[in-house]
C-alpha cells in the first residue's frame, strides 16, 4: 500500500496516520478472523459491496 503516496500524504494531512492502509488491513484481520471462526465476516463498508447477481456480466 506503499504505492499510493498521494493516498497516504492526504490520510496523514487530513488524519495524522495513514489511515486508509490501516482500514483496510484491519478488514483483512476481520476477514480472516471470519475464516478461523467460521463466523460470518461482516462488512464495515457503507454503502456494503453490491450482490454480485446485480453486477455487469462479463464481455468474452
């Protein structure tokens, strides 16, 4: 996540941190955790990602 500096300089001009690259690793642990426990894995995104039944179809 080092290759998005501009992503990083903002989070730490606007949060003090790089705070993207901490949320997504603290999803990749939630993910994970999900897995280890065979609990559900649920989603901090707002709005969640869309059902994939409702995505475009790919083009072959």
């Amino acid at each position: 996540m080092e290759t998005f500096p501009i992503v990083k300089r903002k989070d730490e001009q606007k949060y003090g941190e790089y705070r993207t690259k901490r949320v997504i690793l603290e999803c990749y642990d939630a993910m994970e955790n999900a897995i280890r426990t065979g609990r559900p894995y649920q989603t901090i995104l707002d709005p969640p990602p869309a059902d994939p039944r409702v995505a475009h179809r790919e083009k072959y």
